[in-house]
C-alpha cells in the first residue's frame, strides 16, 4: 500500500479527508460520506510505515511520547494535508485533511456581502466558528486573501499548522507554526503584540490565556480572527465567557461586549445537486447585542440577530430556509441542521419532512 497514490486519489476524487485504520481498507471522505478504496485491509505494519514516511523527526518522536501528533505535509505542488497520527489500541491510526491550494472567493464559499464590511475595519474580535471540517479554515483564508490584497498591512497568522500559504500582495503576510516556529498559541500571541501587528489571525483559542490575549489584541487596536469550535453566535460568546472563573466573568463579558465585532457561525451541508454548501449564521454587534452580552442575557441574542437582517444579520435557520427555498438543499438537510427544526417545518409550509 503506497501512501503516496492515496494521497493522489484524495486529491483527484476531491476528497475532503483520507483515513487509515488498521483491520479496514483505506477510507475517503467525498462529500461528507465515507468511501473505501483499494483491495488491500491494512494492517498495523502497514499504517506505521506510512505514518513514517510523511512524519517529522520531530513529529514521530512527539507520537512515540504522548501517542499523537499534528503537522502539515506537501504532497508536491498538488495540494497539502493537515495530518494527525494517533495512536488506537496499540496501533497506529492516521487522519489526513485535504487542504485546497487555491483560494476561494467570497461568491464560491456563498458569504453574505456584510462579512466583507468587516474586512476594512481596524480594531475588533471576529469570531468564525463551527464543527470541525465545517470550512472555517478557508472561509479565513479567503477574509485574509482579501486584506492581502486590498490594504497595506501587516498580517500575522498563527496556527497549528499553517494550512493556505500567502504570499505578500499589497500586506505583509507573517505566518507562524506553532510547534515549529514558536512553542504555544499563547507565546506566539504575547510575542506578536510586539512585531507591529495590525491583523491577527489566531487558529485556535483553545485556553484561557489565549483568549485572553486575543481580547486584549483587539481592544488595543488590532484586527483580531479567531476560532471556536462553536455553532450559534449565543453558545460562541457563553463558551468565551465559561472559559473564565466566575469572579472574573462579569469583567470579561464588558470586554467581550466592546471588542466583539462579529460572529460567523458556519457548517457544511449536502447540496441537493452533489457536493456540499455552506451555511451560516451572522452576527454583528450593535448597541442591543452589546447590552445582552454585558448584562448575562445570550439568549436574547437570537431574536436580535433575527430582526436585524437588513444589518446584515442572518440566523442559520433562516440560512437553510434560504437555501431550501432556492433548491440548493433537500427539505430534509434543512430540518436535521436547524436548530428549531419544529418552527422551520412550519415556516416550510407545515406536514412531515420526508
């Protein structure tokens, strides 16, 4: 079995991801459905040695201590995995995400014009979230493509690994590695205050410490993106906010009420005519969405961002309905992803969803 050709099967059949497991057949995922290829079962031997040829010195001996680890592979100028080799047990177990060369426009990903307003702003937190494999990464990817090549800037990406590489166009694009090029999210955060930022792009916030950086970032007059793994604006600002002791949280969720300028919650969904679509749910603050953050009341936030559509405000409920009305995705799709599907069957036209 040659890792090599599955890569190139990965890419040429446009799977999203490539999974080896000991006892099956390698496993594609193609439009959110997983496919096996070839004739061969793998074995743990076989797994190992192919988990070695695309590893790092660096990453195999990480593997070999904590029993995962993470890094991004090139496989020639087709295109580049992110990779994750974890252990399952006894045997070696691995998980590679396509990640697409080329950058997407905001008419291919289908984002609302009102995300692009915020690409021209100088201060703030955006917060893009979703599930993992909901196409956060390249919905940032092409936010940052953008402001590369519209202001003269200095960008700083951070990330684990860095997955679209950008060339300087009108910015200048730094782009770090955490394990690489700095040691945490969290010293490459402190760090980047200090390298003349004017946007940041922070790949996870997964501590607290970070978090607390990235707010601070955006309070002191940088551009701040960042991702949870989130769906809904409401449940992204109360996992910001649960982060923090409680002695602490009526303090940040000032903070976060001024420096929050904006969540884009996103998932994937099957496309009735193949393939996936995208759908999202928008908020952008305003002096009511603000107040709720303040004064502990997220769940209000809904019913704000559902009568503020001509802000440029949209719930993900009301994206589906969009979608379906339009004939991108199949009832069904519509109700299995809504977050009231009992109120979208009835904004549907009421009976059972097939």
């Amino acid at each position: 079995m040659d890792i090599i050709a599955l890569m190139d099967a990965c890419h040429s059949r446009g799977a999203s991801d490539l999974h080896l497991s000991a006892g099956r057949r390698p496993v594609l995922r193609i439009s959110g459905h997983l496919v096996e290829v070839g004739d061969e079962v793998l074995t743990p031997a076989a797994i190992a040695a192919m988990a070695k040829q695309v590893a790092p010195q660096r990453n195999w001996e990480e593997l070999e201590r904590g029993g995962t680890t993470d890094f991004g592979y090139a496989h020639g100028d087709k295109c580049r995995f992110r990779v994750s080799i974890l252990t399952q047990k006894g045997s070696r177990g691995v998980v590679m995400r396509q990640i697409p060369q080329k950058l997407l426009s905001f008419e291919q990903i289908g984002l609302p014009e009102s995300v692009q307003q915020l690409l021209n702003l100088h201060r703030g937190l955006v917060l893009v979230t979703g599930p993992t494999g909901s196409g956060k990464t390249t919905t940032l990817a092409t936010m940052l493509d953008w402001i590369n090549k519209h202001r003269d800037v200095h960008i700083i990406t951070i990330e684990d690994p860095v997955e679209y590489y950008h060339s300087h166009k009108k910015s200048q694009v730094t782009q770090r590695e955490v394990g690489t090029d700095v040691t945490s999210f969290a010293e490459a955060m402190r760090r980047a205050l200090r390298q003349d930022p004017d946007v940041i792009l922070l790949g996870e916030m997964r501590d607290l410490e970070t978090t607390s950086a990235a707010i601070t970032a955006a309070e002191t007059g940088h551009l701040v993106f960042g991702t949870l793994h989130t769906t809904g604006a409401a449940r992204t600002v109360d996992r910001i906010i649960d982060q923090y002791p409680r002695e602490q949280q009526e303090q940040i969720r000032s903070q976060l009420a001024q420096s929050l300028v904006a969540v884009i919650s996103q998932i994937l969904v099957p496309a009735a005519s193949g393939g996936r679509v995208a759908a999202f749910e928008i908020m952008l603050n305003n002096p009511a969405i603000e107040n709720h953050i303040r004064k502990c009341e997220t769940f209000k936030i809904p019913s704000v961002i559902q009568t503020s559509r001509r802000q440029g405000m949209v719930l993900m409920d009301d994206f589906l309905l969009d979608l379906w009305r339009g004939g991108r995705i199949d009832k069904e799709v519509a109700l299995e992803r809504a977050f009231d599907r009992k109120a979208l069957l009835t904004r549907m036209g009421g009976g059972t969803a097939e």
